[in-house]
C-alpha cells in the first residue's frame, strides 16, 4: 500500500495566524521535500479558487516540488476537470512528468467546490455533462499523439498533435470519486484507477459502491491488477492520542463549521469528533500504531485498497506540528503497514 500526503496549499493555518503567500508555499515545498526525504510514496495538491487556498495552479507548485525531490511521486488532488481545457491539463502535467522524470500523476474530478465553474465561465447545470465530455478528452489525449475528437463544450480537433508527450508511456490518470453511484461505475467502466474521498461518517459504507466499481470493470474487461482503488482521508499523527487530539480538533472544528455555514450544515461538536475518531470513523487521527491499525481496518473494509493518503494542513496545524506528522508517518506508519502483509 503507497501512503502520502494531500494538501490544499492552505495560507491559514498555525494558531489562527495567517501566514503570507510566500512563507505559506515554501512552507509547503518544505513539506513536500521532506516527505520525499521520509519514504512517502506520494504528495497529492488539490485545486480551489479561494483565499484561503493558494492551489489555483496545481502543476506549477508540483513542478517547483519535482526539482526539490527525488522519487515521490507527484499528484493532483483533484484537477477540476470540468472547468479545464484538457488539452492544457494534458499539457501541464506531460510537463510535470518530464521535469520529475516519471513521477507526475493525474487525479481528475468534478470538484465539491464549485467556485471555478462560474470562473472560467461553465454552468453548473452542465455540471456533469462537462466531465463525461473532458475527461473522454483527456484520455484519448493521453493515448494519441494525434487525436481527432469531437464535443459540444469545447471547438473539435482534427488529426492535430498535442506536446509535449509525458515521459510515462500512459500517464497514470485516477478518477477522484465522492459518493455518487455513477462516478463508481464510471471509473470501473473505463478501467481507470479510483480515489475516494471520504470525509465524514465511517468508511465502510463506501463498500458498496467499491464493489460497483469492481464489478463494472470485471465487466468491462478490465483485471482486479488494474482497478486500483485509494482513499484519501482527514487524519494527522502525533506522538500521542491526546497530542494528537488536542493539536487536530480545535481547527477541524473551526473549518468544518466554517464550510457548514456555506453549506448548510451544523456546526461540528466534540462528540461527532470523538465518533470519528473511532475505530469505524473516518478521521484517522491518533498515535503511530493507532494510526496504522486504523489504515488497516479501513483497507479490510473496503476489499483493499492500493493508496492512503492524509488530508492535513487545513486543520490549524503549524508548520513544525505538520513536519512532525511526516515524519512519524515515514519512520514508524508505513513500517507498520508494510510489516502487516
């Protein structure tokens, strides 16, 4: 199982202080490069449009991180397909690739946040629509040099080359899913791998729909080898539980009430955080082994997953305390999920 990180290049963080755009991404970059230096396997960046946020431009920041590191591998977290230009995304990360020799990713999504839909100018009543045309795009750019495509939200292509080509010779491309049936199936069909976010609840409800997106790539034609599933998740590391606990709770709650006021949702108490912390909830948040059972579990109850990864800079947490968790996750959790198999 790869184990890595996903940030959202969050310029708020550390004791309530806002740190400056510049401190923030070299921070992060610091980050990126020890993870490298740590064992992880992967440092996924997301894409928001946001204050708060400063991952509007995922490949630039991956590309900064490929000339600082060595053999991580570099991902998005996720592009926000619908709102792109596939050629440009092709483009961007074919570039990626080559300055990171073979290390560049693609994970692709509709996107829960919905601020780039008005942005670029695309309606959410497209919001769909927009995906199943971009993301046929993307793939047939992916594996063509030449490509003749032709849709109704982007001006067709006939027989025209797109550079440059990646260094790998198919640029791993993973379809990033909430929880929407249909985004499942969709992965499955075409054989691409799945990343879930799970970000509230417990995680073995989304058995299920893995095992819809099992079924229609077994029907598709496609190997158990080649529907790689992963899970991205909201988690951090301490030397302790309660270090842990007390360092993590006080900015998840503050974020997650913040984005329930724009979202209509309740405010976040101690209580459901403490069920999220449970054995069966999705928080994995806690000391090394806890952390790595917890891994574990969530892999057992989905029928096994291939990656994990750890959504944690967007919790109020310091640089120094976020360096600290990377650390603890390269020296002590992944030697504990490799020595389970």
């Amino acid at each position: 199982m790869e184990i890595g990180i996903d940030s959202f290049a969050s310029a708020l963080y550390g004791n309530k202080n806002e740190l400056t755009p510049v401190t923030a991404m070299e921070q992060l970059l610091q980050r990126i490069e020890f993870a490298d230096a740590s064992g992880l396997d992967v440092f996924g960046i997301g894409e928001h449009h946001k204050k708060e946020f400063l991952d509007s431009a995922t490949a630039v920041i991956l590309s900064a991180a490929a000339a600082r590191t060595k053999t991580i591998k570099l991902a998005s977290a996720v592009t926000v397909l619908s709102a792109a230009d596939p050629v440009r995304v092709y483009q961007s990360f074919a570039t990626l690739d080559l300055i990171s020799k073979g290390r560049a990713e693609i994970v692709v999504g509709r996107g829960s946040s919905i601020e780039a839909y008005p942005l670029f100018g695309f309606s959410l009543n497209d919001y769909d629509a927009l995906f199943r045309e971009k993301l046929d795009l993307l793939l047939k750019i992916r594996d063509n040099e030449f490509v003749s495509w032709l849709g109704k939200f982007r001006p067709a292509l006939d027989n025209l080359p797109v550079y440059p080509r990646a260094l790998q010779e198919k640029l791993p491309v993973w379809l990033g899913v909430g929880g929407t049936p249909e985004s499942f199936a969709r992965a499955g069909a075409l054989g691409l791998p799945l990343m879930v976010a799970v970000i509230g609840g417990e995680t073995h409800r989304f058995r299920p729909l893995i095992d819809l997106y099992r079924e229609a790539g077994k029907e598709a034609g496609f190997s158990p080898d080649e529907l790689k599933v992963g899970l991205h998740s909201p988690g951090y590391v301490g030397n302790t539980t309660e270090q842990a606990i007390t360092e993590y709770y006080p900015g998840y709650a503050e974020m997650w009430t913040k984005l329930g006021r724009e979202r209509g949702w309740p405010a976040v108490t101690k209580t459901q955080f403490d069920s999220l912390i449970a054995p069966r909830g999705v928080l994995v948040v806690g000391r090394t082994e806890q952390v790595a059972e917890k891994i574990l579990r969530h892999s057992e109850a989905l029928g096994g997953i291939s990656r994990f990864t750890f959504q944690m800079d967007n919790a109020g947490l310091t640089h120094t305390q976020l360096m600290n968790a990377i650390e603890l996750i390269g020296a002590k959790v992944m030697p504990l999920i490799k020595a389970s198999k």
